[in-house]
C-alpha cells in the first residue's frame, strides 16, 4: 500500500510538473490604454522610428497617481512623473517595450527608447516614446508593425483606424490596419494554437494572434 | 526502519527540485512595473482557450465596470448598478487564473473537508482578500503618501508572505499526511505493544466523532495505533488542528490582495466615493466566493467519486490517502512556484 500511494503520488507529481512546463502566465488585464502608434518613414526610404503615445484609463491612472505622489500633495510634478517614466522603462525593457516589429515574418529587434516621458492630464496619465529598429529596415516585403502587451496585463486599444499610421515617404506601398476578432482566430487556430506553443516554446504569446497591426506591403 | 522515510522523502525532494525552475515561467510582478498582476498558470489546448474566452469576457467586465465607477461619481444614484456589476465581476473574475482557486482546493482534498467547511473556507478567503484590499489603499492613502513606500510594494511584500505561507502550509499538511503512513514501518521494528487496549479506544473514538471524515480517521488512527500511547487528547486535538489550520489557509490566501479590488478602491477614494467603493469590493469578494467556492465543492466530489469506484473499501482508503498526499503535495508546489516567481521579480 506504502508503495501504491509512493508512486501514485509522484504520478501526480509529474503530472503536476508536466502541468506546469506546458504552461505560461496569463494575467488578465487590469489597465487599459488608448494607444496611437506613428510609424516614421526616414528619406532614405527606411523605418526610422516607431512613435508610441499611451493614453491610460482614469482607474489605473489614479494609482499611479497615489503611488508616485512623493510630496503627497495628489498632483505629479515633473520629478514625479520622471519617476513613473523610469520605474516602466525598467520594467517593459523585458517586454521589448510592448512593440512587434515583423519583416516577411521574422521578428525585427529593436532598440530601447531614451526615456518614456509622461504626463498626467484630466485625471489621466500618458506616456510617449521612440522606439527604432536594431538594424537598418529597408521599405520592401511584408513589413507589420503592432503594438500589446505579452503578458495582457496592459490591454492597449487602437480606437479607430487612424490611430495607427505611417509618417514620410512611403509611397509604393500597400497600407492595411488588421483586426483579428477573437472568436474567429480562437476558430481557425484551436489545433494550430497548441501546436505553435511545442514549436516554438520561446516566442509563444497568445496575444500575438490578437492584437491589432498595421500592415505595410511594399 | 528509516529506510522507507528517508526514500520518501528523496523521491519528494527530487520530484520538487524539478519544479523549481519553472518558477521562471510564471511572474507575480506587472509587465508595466507598476501594480501587480495575477501570477497563475493556465494550460493551451482545451483550457487554454477556454481561459482566454475568460479573458476576453473578463475585459469587457472590467470596461462595464470602470464605466459604472465613472457613471457613479457624476450620479450617486448609479451606486446599485456598480455594486451588482462588481458583483458579476467577482463571479467572473475569480473563474479565471489566480485568487486561490487552486489552493483551496487542494487543501479541502487534502484535508477530507466536508463541504460545508470547504465553502465556508473558501467565503472567508475572498473577504480576507476584500479586506486586505481596503486595508492596503487606507493606510497607503493615509499614511504611506511622501514616505517612499509605494502600494506596489507593500502589495508585493504580502504577496511574498502570501505564497511563503502557503508553502510553509503546504509542507506541514504533507508532513501530516505522511507521517501515519511511515509509521507502520516503525511498528514493524518491535513497538507493536498494546494492541488490543488502543484498537478498543479507537473504535469509540470514530463513532463519537465527525461522520463525513469517518474514513479518513479510522486509517489514520489504525495506522497509527501502535504508538500513539494517549490516543484521548490526541483525538480531541484534532479538530483543535483543524480549525488552525483552516484558519492558517484562510490568512494566507487571503493576504495577496486582488488587483482590481485595489484599482477600484484607489479610484473611488480619491474622488470621495467611500460607501461605493467599500460596497464594490464586498460584491466583488461576494461574487469571487461563491466561484472559488464552487471549484472546491467540485474537488471534493470528484475525490468522493473517485473512492465510491474504487473497488474495496481498504482500495477506497487507499485512493482517498493517495489523493490527500497529492492535495498536500500541490499546495506545498503551488506555494514554492508562485513564491520563487514573487522572489525573482
């Protein structure tokens, strides 16, 4: 009996464990932004930065206010505010600062922004960077830009199609705005989804599939 | 004789030393930096997508709701549709990762719990959290303001102190688990002495006592008998036990405050909605509850049914012991994962 209940429950240990290896995070989103995104065409017809401007909901905002409020006075001065700028700076460099950047359908790296500036306005906090490709982005192929949050703590909304645009010379190309509704690609990828996750176990956010991009076919 | 617990308790060590890696997967910290969100494991297949349907409907909650906050402020008299809105929420909210679902089901599985007990558990746990929530915002409010001590902060402390607890938890109910079944081993090696006197009180004892853990008790006492030479308040302790450890549960669950029980609360006090703000969160804890609540009720019953099938009574026990140990045991895992997660962030 001794020896039943010993593997027994190690079985469900390693169920546990199995459980556990297969699994990810999945936060449920407790902030919601209204975001913008600029995509800068420099002259010599390559991406040159990536402009965010992050507009948050009066909730989340006023935590933050409460937080940073070092003098305690419930406004955020410019030191306090540089504050807020730093402690996310810090914590979205893990997260490649919310921003996907594909070209013909490889991952591009991009580099870290100087500073996150942000401001608080009518109870609401913003946030505006510059974020740029590692590597020289020449305007050819398939090239898609978006913008969320991996872990969908930060549910970001793109409220209207011109919230997403592209800056400069970019004539020659093909400029669509793609919103995946989520039944349909929760539809289409239901074998397809779990099979992506053993794939590639290192690139394997769900919200990939969910977020809002902007398309450029050059 | 210490053959076998020592095996036992390599085999543990080893099945936990392979889990302490995947503390890396999961995260107790926001990606933003700044308030904290729900660390939780969620599987892909099936559940998978279940959960982020979850997701998706949790949102829109979470929109509705911010909206019946704002609605509020501009229109005290919107008070009853945030409060049975926030109530929805808990029920929906709760249904996804996080809040202690997991825990307190393991434990009532791992504790024979009637389901009574198991419900009763799982209500304090959600308003423990509720208040947590109030307590964090007050004094961070009232007097954390300008001290360099932010609510992002405090929130992760308890949250470590949460996941050490119910770790620590973890460990004794194992502890506890498998110390009678180790025993016999000991018995074995010449303390069988007595028999017939302890066998005697014992029977008297599982009439006298609890009828729902009747099974549990009558293993656990026969197997024990050889030794335990004051089996009186031994037996009495027992519920004594109990009751601490229920509340040992309850404490550290309930210690990790709810995110969005803390943004509601943040924003309903700076713009001077107190009775709201209080009125939402109990709805909230209400709702959470009632979910969590269920969950249990459900382990309970799918351990029940398991034992019914099993072919013996004595194969009955042994399914039922199995399945407390392995309660034991993912509580014990559950608390060091999500607490190597805290410490990393």
């Amino acid at each position: 009996m001794r020896k039943i209940t010993a593997s027994f429950n190690c079985l469900l240990m390693g169920t546990a464990l199995v459980a556990l290896t297969t699994a990810h995070v999945q936060a449920h989103p407790h902030v919601f932004a209204e975001a913008r995104m600029e995509v800068v065409v420099g002259d010599n017809k390559a991406i040159d930065t990536l402009r965010h401007v992050w507009r948050f909901d009066e909730l989340f905002s006023s935590t933050v206010l409460l937080e940073f409020d070092a003098n305690s006075n419930l406004k955020l001065e410019p030191e306090e505010l540089a504050e807020v700028g730093t402690t996310v700076h810090a914590s979205l460099a893990d997260f490649d600062f919310y921003t996907s950047v594909d070209h013909n359908g490889k991952a591009v790296e991009i580099t870290a922004p100087d500073v996150i500036h942000v401001d608080f306005q009518d109870g609401q906090l913003l946030m505006f960077f510059a974020v740029a490709p590692r590597e020289p982005l020449p305007l050819e192929g398939t090239l898609s830009f978006g913008a969320y949050d991996p872990t969908m703590y930060a549910a970001l909304d793109f409220l209207t199609d011109d919230d997403l645009v592209v800056e400069g010379p970019a004539t020659g190309c093909k400029h669509t705005i793609i919103r995946p509704n989520a039944d349909e690609v929760l539809a289409q990828n239901e074998d397809k989804l779990t099979q992506a996750f053993f794939d590639d176990p290192e690139n394997n956010d769900i919200s990939k599939f969910f977020a809002t991009r902007l398309e450029l076919i050059c | 004789m210490l053959k076998l617990p020592g095996q036992r308790s390599a085999l543990i060590l080893f099945c936990l030393l392979l889990l302490t890696p995947l503390a890396s997967e999961a995260m107790a910290q926001s990606s933003l930096g700044i308030g904290t969100a729900e660390p939780s494991f969620s599987s892909t297949g099936v559940f998978g997508s279940f959960l982020d349907w979850v997701n998706a409907k949790q949102q829109a909650f979470y929109r509705a709701l911010s909206g019946a906050i704002k609605a509020m402020r501009d229109d005290p008299s919107k008070l009853w549709g945030l409060v049975s809105l926030s109530f929805a929420y808990g029920v929906f909210h709760a249904a996804g990762p996080g809040h202690g679902k997991a825990i307190i089901s393991s434990y009532v599985i791992a504790n024979e719990q009637t389901l009574r007990r198991g419900v009763t558990i799982s209500f304090l746990a959600a308003f423990m959290q509720g208040f947590v929530a109030v307590v964090i915002v007050g004094v961070t409010y009232f007097a954390l303001r300008g001290t360099g001590i932010s609510m992002t902060g405090a929130t992760h402390t308890l949250e470590i102190a949460s996941y050490g607890l119910i770790a620590g938890f973890g460990a004794w109910l194992l502890f506890r688990k498998l110390r009678p079944v180790a025993r016999p081993a000991i018995q074995k090696a010449g303390h069988g002495h007595d028999h017939s006197h302890h066998d005697g009180h014992d029977h008297g004892h599982n009439h006298e006592h609890d009828h729902a853990s009747h099974q549990h008790d009558a293993n656990g006492i026969c197997q024990t008998c050889g030794h335990s030479h004051a089996p009186d308040p031994s037996t009495l302790m027992a519920e004594h036990i109990r009751l601490r450890e229920a509340w040992s549960a309850i404490v550290a669950i309930g210690l990790r405050p709810c995110s969005g029980a803390l943004i509601v609360l943040t924003f309903a006090l700076l713009n001077g909605l107190y009775l709201g703000g209080l009125l939402s969160v109990t709805a909230m804890s209400i709702g959470t509850a009632i979910t969590v609540s269920l969950l249990a009720t459900l382990a309970v019953l799918a351990k029940k049914t398991a034992m019914r099938l099993a072919s013996s009574q004595s194969a009955a026990m042994r399914v039922g012991n199995s399945i407390e140990i392995a309660g034991a045991a993912l509580v014990l895992v559950l608390g060091l994962v999500l607490l190597f997660a805290a410490l990393q962030a």
